[in-house]
C-alpha cells in the first residue's frame, strides 16, 4: 500500500544525534497474540483499570490481535489508564540505563476519516510522570503525529506537527529514544517513524524542576497511552491498531557539551508550533 507520509524536516543536529545511536531497535517485540479478547487490564503486565476506557485487545481480522484504543471516554486521572508492561530497565539520570527506548506499530482501524480521534502516548515511570508526549490524530487528510516539547522560558508545552496526513490503509512503527544528560534541560528525544528519524526535541526534565519539584529525576520504564481532554462518545469502537511493543533501555556513550550545545542551536525555529496547556 502507498505511504503518503509527510515528514517535517529534521535538523542536521538531529543528525549528529543519530550517528550516536545508529540502531534504535535492540529488543524483542511483544505482541498480543496469546492474550483473550477484550479489556488489556492484567495480561501479560498490562494495566487499564479504568473500565470506562474505550480499550480491548482485538482480532483485527486478517488472524492477527491488536490492542485497539480511542478517546470515545476520557479521565483527567493517570495510574488508572492504559500502560505497557514495566520492562524492569528503568532510565534516566541516576539510574543504571542512560537511554530509554519504546516501540511499536500503528494503524487505523478504518480507511474513513474518525473526526475528534487522538490517542496519546508517553514514555512514562508507570504513575503519570511523563518525560515526552506525542499525539496521534485524525485530520482530513490522514493521521497526524505532533509532539511536545517543555518551553522552560514560558513555562508551557509546545506542539509541533512532526508527520502529517499519513494513509489510513498503511500500517507504522513509531519509536521514541530518550537520551538522558546529567544537568537541566539537556535530554535528547529521538523520534523515529519507520526507523527513519524524523524529530529531535528535548525530554521534560525541566518542568520537574520548574513546577513540579521532585526530590529525584523522573526515571522511565513503561509507555502510557492516555486518554484526557474532550471525549467524543461516537468514537466507541474506532480508534487506531497498536502491536508489536518495544520499551528497554540501554548504556550509549553520550556527546560533549559542544554537540548538546550544537544540538541546542538546531532546535530553534521548529515548524508549526503552538502551545498546549500542561493538563493534558
């Protein structure tokens, strides 16, 4: 099937990022073929235990199982919602792994337009301490990707369109790679499509230290897929396709301050940005 991505463009920092880390994909893939249909809640690790969350693992109809996921009911709430199995790797600054990495497929569950459809998705410490963001939606034209970055000056989240109007008829693999830097607002976020890379950003270490204070770094080890902000009922049942997850961590060797400070330039003037308030 034609893939009629379009990908925003990617600075030549983001380059220099990924010859660092030249294969993001290192671990096994988990899918949900040996898991019952209906609610994820309690298999295999999963945990959803909200029971309004429009979530079911499903036979996809080509003999093929899939966790299928909408916004038709959302919740302001974080530990009762949809996360991924704990990979027992924690990263972050101060743990044993300086680099976390989570994968998986999506697609959608029909080639029809799903007006109000979007599905987030965090690398996250298994409680709602999310250290990135991006947003999976409908629009006209296909499936966007954005992403959102912590503005530290501001003390609001920016939101860039990294891939827009992807074919509903194709299936992607959407992988985030977190490269975490002792000190402030230095974290590398890989985003990669495909295994291509298609965005460099920053983690959200610094909102943790402008207003949430914690005593420790956020550490990650998990995905949340979670699902607040407007709900639209007529969504039931609709949503995207998610299989074949990847969240482990590893020990990369990280740049000098030249390149993090190279790579600080090479964020400035994202494409498409606008600001998204924190409770999201």
């Amino acid at each position: 099937m034609k893939n009629k991505a379009k990908y925003c463009g990617v600075s030549l920092a983001a380059f220099v990022a990924l010859v660092l880390v030249a294969n993001p994909s290192q671990a096994g893939v988990e899918d949900f073929e040996s898991m019952s249909l209906g609610s994820v809640n309690g298999q295999l690790g999963w945990s959803a235990t909200n029971p309004n969350m429009d979530q079911a693992v499903e036979d996809t109809g080509s003999g093929n199982q899939a966790l299928r996921i909408s916004n038709a009911y959302t919740a302001s709430s974080f530990g009762d919602q949809i996360f991924t199995p704990h990979s027992g790797m924690v990263a972050g600054e101060g743990a044993a792994f300086n680099r976390f990495y989570g994968a998986f497929d999506f697609w959608s569950v029909t080639t029809a337009y799903q007006e109000n459809l979007s599905v987030t998705v965090s690398p996250d410490n298994g409680s709602g301490a999310r250290q990135s963001f991006i947003d999976i939606e409908d629009s006209l034209d296909g499936i966007d990707l954005l992403f959102y970055d912590y503005d530290f000056s501001t003390h609001a989240f920016v939101g860039t369109h990294i891939a827009t109007d992807l074919a509903r008829d194709s299936v992607y693999n959407l992988g985030f790679e977190i490269l975490f830097v002792d000190g402030q607002d230095n974290d590398i976020v890989n985003i990669y499509l495909d295994n291509t890379l298609i965005h460099t950003g920053t983690s959200w270490e610094q909102y943790y230290v402008d207003v949430q204070p914690l005593a420790v770094p956020v550490t990650i080890d998990t995905l949340l897929f979670r699902q607040s902000g407007t709900a639209d009922p007529g969504l039931q049942g609709g949503g995207y396709y998610f299989d074949n997850f990847q969240v482990t961590a590893s020990v990369v060797p990280l740049p000098g301050a030249a390149a993090l400070g190279f790579l600080g330039m090479g964020l400035i003037g994202v494409r498409r940005r606008f600001r998204k308030s924190a409770e999201n």
